[in-house]
C-alpha cells in the first residue's frame, strides 16, 4: 500500500489495521506537509517500515494500491490520478471530491481500475448486516456535525443500502438540516445531519419486510472493527474479488447533490444544470482541521 497524505487520524488508523496483517503492508508515503510537519512524517514512516517518497508520482512503481487520504478535498482527484492511469487500485477518502469536474476526472482515470473509498461509516458490523436493495423500502439517517466533511457519512451509508443509483434530492421543510433521496429502485431515504455532536453517532431506521435499526458509536473499538472492514473490502478489490467503482462514483455524486439541494433550496436530480459548476470549497473548514477530531 501507498499512503498518499498524512492529513487525517485515519492514516494512523489504516496503518495500524494493516500492520496487524500478512497479506498487506504500508510501503510507501508521501505528504504534502498541509497539516503535518516533517518530522511527523519521519516518524509515520519509522514507525510502520515505509518509504517516503518526495512526489506522489514517483511512488506509482512501488505500490500495489495506493490511499489517498489528504484532507483537502480539491486534492483528490489530481492525487489519485497518476495511480488510476497506471492501473493500480486506488482508495480516495472522504469526502470523494468538491465538483462534479473532480468526478468525471476520477472516472475517466480509473477507466477499468478499480476506484474505492469515500465513508467507512457504511462497513459498520450493524450497516453491512442490513439488506442491500430491494423496493418500496424507506430509510430513516440520522448523524452529528452538521458540515459537508461529515454529511458524506451519511451520503454514504444510503447509498450503500439502497444499492441503485440516485435519482432526486429534496430539501426537507421539517426542522433541522434534513434532505429526502429518492433512488431508481425506489427506495427512499430520509437523512438529518445536525444531531447533537456530544453523542456522536450515526444511526438507521430501516423500514420494509421487516423493520430495524443500527446504531453505530464512536468508541475506538467500534471504528477499529469498522476500518478493518473497510480494508478488508478494499483488499477485496485490490484482489480483483471486488468492484465498487461504480457506487464510489455515484456516491460522490450523492453528497454534492445533497449539498447543492440544500444550498439552492430546491430539489436537485443527475441532470439539474445547477451540478455542471457547483462546487464545496473548504477553505474556513480547512484552516480550522484537527486531525484528531
């Protein structure tokens, strides 16, 4: 594995879930010094036996799959880029990108590779144990801080349960900062994103056949269990077991949408004009980035 951008706690994470492992190992790194300093880097790359690489580019080579995990969303798809194009499999974290332009570079890149990524909120046990699909099923999704970054969690995890790509946003007119997602499947889903962060969680009331709900919390063992079942899938897809380009692509897709509902207060589908030049920037989010948040 290459890890490209030490920006977040997940880069620690992963590397601890993969050192733990005989079939994976962190080879190379490269950061970009954004959020951390040199001797972070140093030391990340101690730690684990890796490599550090001065250009992205020049870690293509070395890698069987790379990670990219800088928190600079406008990053992503210039990172992930060079290792699509190179036929190496390639994660891209959340949020996947801040423009529909950044999408349609990462699916032109990846072409036949395997592109992977975005929340790892959906590989919770208490997620990946629902059903996947169906019709005539209505999700309920409720989650903690109320900011695009984190909104993706949510984007994520209907989108994996719905299993079909999505056909409309509605802004909801209820109290709070809530959208309606209807998908080509016709299941539909409710999502609230501005829950209380002291509890934080991310919670689904899944209503059809029968009727369930998950409950996933922050604990550190619970989002160790989660990014082991994140990289196992991912593995999975380094492997050629697996392919989820397809979701990962309209999943991203899925989170602008929702934010251009929101902002334009007005219901959004694939082919609103509205999506050609919207854009999330993250400047003020950015400046104000704990990693260990």
């Amino acid at each position: 594995m290459g890890l490209v951008g030490l920006d977040t706690s997940h880069a620690e994470a992963f590397a601890d879930v993969l050192s733990g492992r005989d079939d994976a190992s962190v080879r190379g790194v490269w950061d970009g010094g954004a959020v951390r300093n040199a001797d972070y880097a140093r030391s990340f790359c101690e730690e684990y036996g890796a490599r550090r690489f001065d250009e992205p580019a020049a870690m293509v080579e070395a890698v069987d799959a790379a990670m990219v995990l800088t928190v600079d969303w406008k990053t992503h798809a210039a990172l992930a880029e060079p290792f699509l194009e190179a036929d190496v499999p390639t994660l891209v974290d959340k949020p996947l990108a801040g423009s529909f332009e950044d999408i349609a570079t990462l699916e032109a890149a990846a072409g036949d590779t395997p592109l992977f990524g975005c929340s790892a909120v959906p590989f919770h046990e208490g997620f990946t144990a629902l059903p996947r699909g169906g019709s005539e099923r209505t999700l309920f999704a409720a989650g903690y801080n109320d900011y695009f970054y984190y909104r993706t969690h949510l984007a994520d995890t209907v989108r994996f349960l719905a299993d079909a790509d999505w056909t409309e946003v509605v802004p909801g007119s209820e109290p709070g900062t809530t959208v309606d997602v209807h998908f080509t499947n016709d299941v539909h889903a409710t999502l609230r994103f501005d829950g209380s962060p002291e509890d934080a969680t991310f919670s689904v009331l899944d209503i059809g056949e029968t009727t369930r709900t998950v409950e996933m919390e922050s604990s550190s063992d619970v989002l160790s269990r989660t990014y082991d079942r994140f990289l196992d899938a991912f593995l999975d897809v380094t492997s050629g077991n697996r392919d989820d380009t397809d979701r990962i692509l309209d999943s991203g897709r899925l989170a602008l949408a929702i934010e251009a509902a929101l902002a334009e207060g007005h219901s959004v589908t694939p082919d609103s004009p509205v999506l050609d030049t919207f854009e999330v920037t993250g400047e003020s989010f950015l400046a104000d980035y704990d990693p260990y948040y």
